[in-house]
C-alpha cells in the first residue's frame, strides 16, 4: 500500500491535471487573468510531476540499495 503522502501527491497531481486539461480546452475564450491561473496550474502540476518522479525514484533505490545489502 502507499504511504499517505504519496497518496496526497497523485491525487493533487491528478487534480490540477484535470484543471489543466479543462483550461487547455477553454485557452482561447479565457481572459488575460484566467490565463495567468492556466500558466500558474502548469507550473504546479509539472513541480508536482516532478516531485512525484523524485519519491518514486528515491524509494525505488533505497529499495535496491537495501536489497543489495543483506
């Protein structure tokens, strides 16, 4: 099972990736500020992505790291 803060990570990734796609879909029809959220939301969900990327990788390595070593 997943710990419980990589469980809060996917689901806000998930969420903002679904605030994401719903502007990407509106982009043209937004005004200037709905924009600037859409450039803001960008930027969280690939931080966010990239967060998640990093614990996956951490845990995957210290994983092997602990199995290597018995």
């Amino acid at each position: 099972m997943l710990e419980f803060k990589y469980m809060i990570i996917i689901t806000s990734f998930l969420l903002l990736l679904l605030l994401f796609i719903g502007f990407l879909l509106q982009y043209k029809k937004l005004s200037p500020y709905w924009k600037k959220v859409f450039i803001i939301s960008l930027l969280l969900c690939l931080s966010l992505f990239a967060l998640m990327l990093v614990l996956i990788l951490g845990t995957t390595f210290k994983l092997i790291y602990t199995a290597t070593n018995l």
